[in-house]
C-alpha cells in the first residue's frame, strides 16, 4: 500500500509491504524511517505485512499489522527522529483499513477509525495515549475499507455492503446494499459529503452523506454508477475535494481512468 | 495421433498421472506453510507431470497445454464469487478426479485423503484470509492474456484477451442483490427507505455449495471444460498489447532455486519412472493439427512467452 500522510509541517510518504514499513519525503528522494515487521508475533502458516495508513490529529501516523496490532508513530516537525510511541491490540485480525477524521468531529467522535478481517472497527481518540472510544462489533463480514467524516464512520464490506455508522455511539444509520461483490475501495471528498466507492462488481458508485436538518438523521443517497467493464476495481479515489472528479484503477489494468463531471 | 490411442492407454496415463500427482510425499510437501512456487518452479513441476507416463509431447504442444491451463486456472480464481469459493473450485476439480480413477480404489484412496486434508485446512480461513490467498494467486497471473480459443468461442474471453465480467446473474453466498438503501435513527428504527439502479441484473442465489467430502457445489467454475468434444487452441499474436513495461522475470539464477526444484523432482520422479520398455516408443501427444503445424509453433513463439525450462537429473 502507498499514501500521502499529511502533517502541518510536512508530507511523507508511507509504504507498507510484507517486510515493514517505509517512510519517504514527499519527493521520494529520502527514505526517513525503516520498521521491520515483527515475524515472532505470528504463528508459522500466518502471513505477515502492514496494511492501513492514516495520518491522525496532525501528529502521528498510524500503521496496521496483519496481526491486528496498530503501530502509532510520533512523526516530528522535520528530521529522521520518528518514533514508536504506541502500539494499539484491540484487534484480533489483520487489519484492513485506518481513516482519520477528514471534517469537523463532533464532541465525542473521535480522530481515527481502525478496521479489521473480522469486521470488528475501533473508534479512538488520538494524543500521548491513544483511547478508545468505542468498538462497532462485526456482524460475519471483513471490513476492507473505512473512512471518518464529520463523526460519520462509512464502512465498505467484503459482501458488498457500505454501512454508517455514529462515530460517537457506534449506532448504526445506514445499510446500503450497495454492490455484488467484495468493496476494495471507499473515498470521501470532504467539502461535500460524497462518499466513492469500487469493488470488484466493475461498479464505481457516487454517494451523498449529509445530515437531515431536522431530525439530523444521517442520510445517504446515490449520486452516479460507472461500470468499468470487464475490470475488477481495486483502487477508486476523488481527485478534488469537492468530489467532482475521480481516478480508478483495476486487476490487470495497466491505466488510470479518470471520470469527471 | 491421439486417434491412435486405445482406451487402456488412456487409462493408463490417466492414473499414472494421477497417482503422481497425489503422492503422498508430495501432497505432504505441498501443505507445509511456504511462498507461491515461482513461475519457473510451477512449469517445472507441470512438465514432470504431464510425462508421469506413457505419454510425451515436444515442446510446441508443452507450450501450449501449459498455457491452456494457466488460462484457465486464472478463468476460475478471478470469477469467483467470494474468496471462499476457490475451495469449492477446488474440489470441483478433485470430484472430477474422482471419477476418472473411479475404477482404481487405491487411487481413489490417495484423492480421498489429500480432500480430507484440504478440509481440515482450508475449512476455517477467514474470508479475508481467503481473499489473501486469491490476491497472492491472482497476482501471480497479472498480465497473462493468452486467449484461449474454447474461451473466445463461448463469449467468456475477449479477443483483447481480457475475461468478461458478467454484471448479471446470481449474487455470492452472503452478498445482497444491489439496490436497497436503509436509514435508522438513532434509536435503531428504520425511518427511510430508498432503492438505485445500476444496470447489472442480478438476482438472489438459490443455495451454498457444499464444503464436505461429497455434496453439491452449485458453482460450476473448475468443473471439466472439455466433457464434450472440444478444440484445443491457444492464441499469442496481439495479446501483449500493454504498453507498461511488466517487471521481467530475474535472469541471475538463485542458487537455491535448482536446489528445490532437484528436490520437487525427486519428489515427483520417486515411483518407478514409467520408461516404455521393448518395442513400445511410447506415445506422443501432439495438440496441433499437424506435425509440421507444430514445429512451425515451436519456431515462431514470441520469445517473450518462452518458459525457460531447467532440466533436472531426477535419477537416483
């Protein structure tokens, strides 16, 4: 996996694979951190990589293990003095996805989401010491992909499903049986609440959360479907933070397609 | 020269392959936890395979029943619904076994035993751990688009070489038909209730296959492609149409390499090698029309689909 982890001073980029974790200077020129995966950990048929990326509350960087451990790095201002300051074991599986609030959290809500095979999430409160605020239990299915938004938590799952949750008390808001087969892919573009998501059906979809305004119920409605025919999606993400243009990729595709209103 | 096989023959090479192919030194070695053997490794072990017995084919015809497979194999990983169902793709495979060696027990015995154990080991992976498994395969596949003429002609493969993915039809074992929106309040009760449409046509499944020894597996991926006559054609010109260099196979031999692939032979190769004796020349399979079709094959193979194969001394 690769991501841009957006800091108030910098902006690293974050490689995971079956060895560890790297960490680069935007302009790739220097490799700034090394973290060896821990092999003793898991049992010898276990396969063992770091999955899940998310920069949190403008000072860490999170990155999930297929252990279902989730290393907390302290990332400083600028320099190689990058350290371990946590590492979080609520989950028992590996770890699929990590998203950080991407809006204005509501009191209570919560920084960063953690999301695992089983498809248990943690919703966690970032600082020194990582809280937990609160686990959404899983109902038989991988959580692949999570992202926070305004204390909304949108969930994709291995079925099909894209599920919100309230950040702030795990309730569940929204269940939309959104595509045939496993969602490989969630984006949210933060001005507006649209919420992008590809599996691999071939179906892109285009969703709109918003709050009613007088029940403030959380809502979603379908915006817009793309097939991309014949090709499996595995990575669908919006190119504007206004949602109105966005980028997909595929299994034994050599392109980037791109989609714009 | 196929027509000139008898039925015992074909009986015969039928069980000599299959009786290597369920070894129990060898299925024991396949089930210990390791990487996904390299392409070199797979062909390797495939040719051993494939002359287990009476039967020979040069390397045209290698070539391509090496490449039919291939095809096929990534056909059946990718379609599958849910990652689980690679299972079921594979006991599909093992229930057709099955019934080629239905007439020898001791064979039929060792099939038994290697299903037995894929049960016992497979059975409780997670989904995820499933989808895992699948991805590792299916990039083991990447950028493999030979097209497959069987394939071609039944509409599951495009001429570009690409499968065809069908957005209609029944859903996975767990997965809802697409359509339906829920909203709760916060009080749990559904309080709104909306539907899209997509364009796919997709309906609810009418059962799950069966995970035991014996049973029903509803999906029909990995069932026999050739349980009527069909030809046999694998096409090279045009499918390499990527313009994005794909990472090249490394040249430096690893010296460990021809180390594992001496001990997959020895293996493979530890039952009587079936040398056909006296005035018998063996039998050679030729899957082209003609002999001059199949050298021509053998010549005119774009270098870049050529699989580098090592040759090992397995005598001892």
């Amino acid at each position: 996996q690769a991501a841009w982890c957006v800091l108030p001073s910098r902006v690293l980029l974050v490689l995971t694979s079956q060895k560890g974790i790297q960490m680069y200077e935007s302009d790739g020129s220097i490799m700034v951190y090394w973290h060896a995966l821990d092999v003793g950990e898991h049992s010898p048929a276990q396969a063992v990589f770091a999955r899940g990326i998310a920069a949190a509350a403008n000072r860490f960087i999170c990155v999930g293990t297929s252990s279902g451990s989730v290393l907390v790095f302290d990332i400083p201002p600028k320099g190689t003095n990058i350290t371990v300051s946590e590492v979080l074991e609520q989950h028992h599986d590996a770890i699929t996805d990590i998203a950080a609030e991407l809006g204005q959290a509501p009191d209570g809500a919560g920084d960063v989401v953690t999301a695992d095979d089983a498809g248990t999430i943690c919703v966690w409160e970032a600082g020194e010491e990582f809280a937990l605020l609160g686990k959404i239990p899983a109902f038989g299915c991988s959580c692949s992909s999570v992202k926070l938004w305004n204390g909304i938590v949108a969930a994709g799952y291995g079925n099909g499903q894209i599920r919100l949750y309230e950040a702030a008390t795990g309730v569940l808001c929204a269940e939309v049986n959104a595509h045939a087969r496993w969602i490989y892919a969630l984006d949210l573009a933060p001005h507006t609440g649209k919420l992008l998501s590809g599996a691999e059906d071939s179906f892109v979809h285009v969703w709109k959360i918003s709050r009613n305004l007088d029940t403030d119920d959380v809502e979603i409605q379908h915006c817009h479907a793309e097939c991309v025919t014949d090709t499996q999606v595995c990575g669908a993400r919006f190119c504007d933070p206004e949602g109105d243009s966005f980028a997909v990729t595929g299994y034994d595709l050599s392109e980037i397609f791109r989609y714009g209103r | 020269r196929v027509d000139e096989w008898t039925d015992v023959d074909r009986k015969r090479v039928m069980n000599d392959i299959i009786t290597t192919m369920f070894n129990k030194k060898f299925m024991e070695e396949l089930f210990k936890p390791q990487e996904l053997y390299s392409k070199k490794a797979l062909r390797t072990v495939y040719d051993r395979l494939a002359h287990a017995s009476i039967m020979r084919l040069n390397q045209a015809s290698m070539d391509k029943l090496y490449d039919l497979m291939t095809m096929a194999f990534k056909y059946q990983v990718l379609l599958c619904p849910r990652p689980k169902d690679i299972l079921l793709v594979t006991f599909n495979h093992l229930d057709t076994i099955k019934d080629f060696i239905r007439d020898a027990p001791g064979i039929l015995n060792q099939v038994d035993e290697t299903f037995r154990q894929l049960i016992e080991t497979y059975s409780c992976l997670s989904a995820g751990e499933f989808q895992l498994i699948r991805q590792t395969l299916l990039v083991f596949f990447q950028d493999m688009h030979i097209r497959v003429s069987i394939f071609l002609k039944d509409k599951v493969q495009n001429s570009n070489g690409r499968f065809v993915l069908p957005i209609s039809g029944p859903v996975p074992w767990g997965t809802e038909v697409p359509g339906l929106i829920r909203m709760f309040n916060r009080n749990g009760e559904e309080v709104k209730r909306t539907e899209f449409s997509t364009g796919g046509n997709y309906v609810t499944p009418q059962r799950e296959g069966s995970f035991d020894l014996y049973g029903d597996r509803v999906l029909k991926l990995g069932t026999n492609m050739y349980s009527i006559s069909r030809p046999v054609e694998t096409h090279m010109s045009g499918s390499s149409k990527t313009s994005a260099p794909h990472a090249k196979e490394s040249i430096v031999p690893n010296p460990l390499a021809k180390e594992e692939l001496n001990f997959l032979a020895r293996l493979l190769g530890g039952l009587e090698v079936k040398k056909p004796g006296g005035s018998e020349t063996g039998f050679r399979l030729n899957l082209f029309t003609t002999d001059e079709e199949e050298e021509h094959a053998a010549l005119t193979r774009p270098e870049e689909f050529s699989y580098k194969v090592i040759n090992i001394e397995a005598t001892q």
